[in-house]
DNA sequence: TGCTTGTTGAGACTGAGTCTCAAGTAGAAA
DNA sequence: TTTCTACTTGAGACTCAGTCTCAACAAGCA
C-alpha cells in the first residue's frame, strides 16, 4: 500500500491522470515481484471484467515511461514485469527448473561495466544481467518431479 | 567457410544430417555475425524460395540443441541469434541509438558471477550479461539523424 | 527392391501485443 | 451549470513471430 500511494504521489507529480482503471492496474502490479503481461489482465479482469486489454497494456507502458515499472526477458517463458520504483538496482538469478527468482546486488559487477563501456569509448544507460542455473533443491531433485516456472511470487494480496 | 565445415563435422559426429537445405540454412547463418530469425529465413529464401520458413526455425533449433547457435534476447527490437560455436565465450554492448553490438570479454564479471551462484546455492548454468548506452558517434550527433537499430553486420558474403 | 524413419513444404493456427475508432470521461472555461 | 476540448476507454480487428499438423517426400538400410 506504501509503494501504492508513493507511486500514485509520483504520478501526480508528472502531470499523469490516475483512473479508476489505471489506479486498479497499477495496485495490482504493486501486489506482485514480477509478473507477465497476461497475467496482471487476467488479475485486474478478475476484479473487473470490464476493464479491457488494451487499457492494462497501455498502463503498464505508461508506468514504464514514469519509470516506475521495468522490463525482464528471462530466457524462458514470457517477459516478466516489476514494479521497481523505490527498489534498489539488482540483478536476477533464476533456476531454469523451478522458476525462483532471486534477486542480488553485486557492486563489484556494477563497477566493472563502468570499466567496459570506457573501454569502447560508450556512455552506459542500463543493463540487464540475468544468471540461469538450478536452485538447491532443483539440484537434488528427481527432474520429472518439479514443474517448469511456475507461479510467480504474490507479495501481499491487495482487495 | 572454415566455420561451416568445423560445424558440418560436429553435426556429423552427434548424428544429425545434414540435408541440403540444413546446409544453406548453416551456409548463410555463419556469414552473419547477429542476425533475427526473419532474416535469415528472407536471407535463405532469397537464394532458394523453396525453402519453407518452418525449415529454417527447425533448423536454428536444432543448432541450438547441438550447441552452434545463441539466442539473444536484446532489449530493443527482435531477438538476435548468433552462431557461437567455435568462438570464445563474450557478451554484449549495444548501442541504443544506431543499433551498434560490440562483444566483449571481462573475465573478473566471470568469476564474480560464480562468487553470486555460491551465496545462494545454486549451479550457474548460462548467463546474459547486457549492456545498454550509446556509442561514441551517437553521444555527439544529432538525435535525430541516426536510424534506431537498423542493419546487422555480416561478416562475409557466401555465395 | 521394399521398409522404416526422418525431413520437408504448405499453410493453418497460436499468443502476445498493437492499432483503430467510436463512445465515454475529466477537467477547464465561460 | 453548461460547453468545449483533450484525454481515456472498451471492443474488437489486426499484426507479427513463431509453432503445429500433415501429407508428400527423401535417406538410409535390409
Ligand atoms: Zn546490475
Ligand atoms: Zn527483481
Ligand atoms: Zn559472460
Ligand atoms: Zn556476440
């Protein structure tokens, strides 16, 4: 809910209308680490069926141009979203078995893309650095046993 | 053409046959250095138009199982392939404005990646490491002038 | 030669995302 | 309030990349 009203602030802030629909979108993408596209229409239309498509995608890019919200193509299955406003940077390592996400910081990485892109005479404006591997548990497991990405981590459940 | 034949062996020795048009599909891929899978198939199909395009994604799919091509999911446009096989292990600076990819090697990102994977438990399978700004030419020239990500580089032209 | 298996072309199909447009709001002005 | 304008929305058509199906077609083999 704190991440909610912050975002809302920020919102006002840039000029950018908050509906009743986009206020809906954008409390149930707080609810969530990370989440697909299709997945946060099918959450929203659960809570309002007539609340459209096209209405869900557009406010993601809008949050995404506020900077609120960012981006991930994970490697397997479909881009994931989260809500990284007031987060700090961090990277993701995902288990191509299961699914987890964990997500670490690693300043020593972060300062050494500083020394690349000055190699190459480049300004850095982003990154992303991803790392695949199998968790604990994935490691030990019989693999026919576990799903593959399932479900995607619910924060807290916002009615 | 040194490519193509250290690959038509490897394929050789894990079985896989290679039909003639796996060979022109193989042929034009490793003249690119990045390329989407459109492409290729417009590439392929510019030299034979009987080449299905279902033949060429089951083609990539198959180099991608026998471990000759990466899929590189960068943040603005289509996802690039590559064909890795015998070329030492790099990442990716791309230009976000004229669409530029240079590769490069930082070996202590490397060891710093296994250094993350520990702390968490995990087996580091593959990673993507990505990283986003602007070249020098883009830094200075007029915004407008450039073309956002346009051609790939092709390496050498087989007829 | 026939048998078996793998491969192909053609085209239907899918899923994610975008676009269009008429109808519906929210403010701002009067 | 009413009116004007600009923004936003729902509905659904559309696009594009990629996948699937299947009948026809080769390769390799006995
Ligand atoms: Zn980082
Ligand atoms: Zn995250
Ligand atoms: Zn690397
Ligand atoms: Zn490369």
């Amino acid at each position: 809910m704190k991440r909610f009203i912050e975002v809302e602030q920020l919102l006002k802030t840039q000029g950018i209308r908050l509906t009743a629909q986009r206020a809906l979108v954008l409390r149930r993408a707080v609810a969530y680490l990370h989440f697909t596209a299709e997945e946060l229409v099918k959450d929203v239309r659960e809570i309002d069926a007539s609340v459209a498509r096209g209405t869900v995608y557009r406010t993601l890019a809008l949050l995404h141009r506020a900077g609120v919200v960012e981006k991930h193509d994970f490697r397997y299955g479909p881009p994931n979203y989260e809500v990284t406003f007031a987060k700090a940077h961090h990277d993701h390592l995902m288990c191509v078995q299961c699914g987890e996400i964990i997500e670490f910081q690693e300043p020593r990485v972060e300062a050494l893309q500083q020394a690349v892109v000055k190699r190459f005479g480049y300004q850095l404006l982003s990154h992303t650095h991803k790392l695949y591997g199998l968790c604990r548990a994935c490691q030990h497991a019989d693999p026919r046993r576990a799903p593959k990405h399932p479900h995607l981590h619910v924060e807290e459940v916002v009615a």
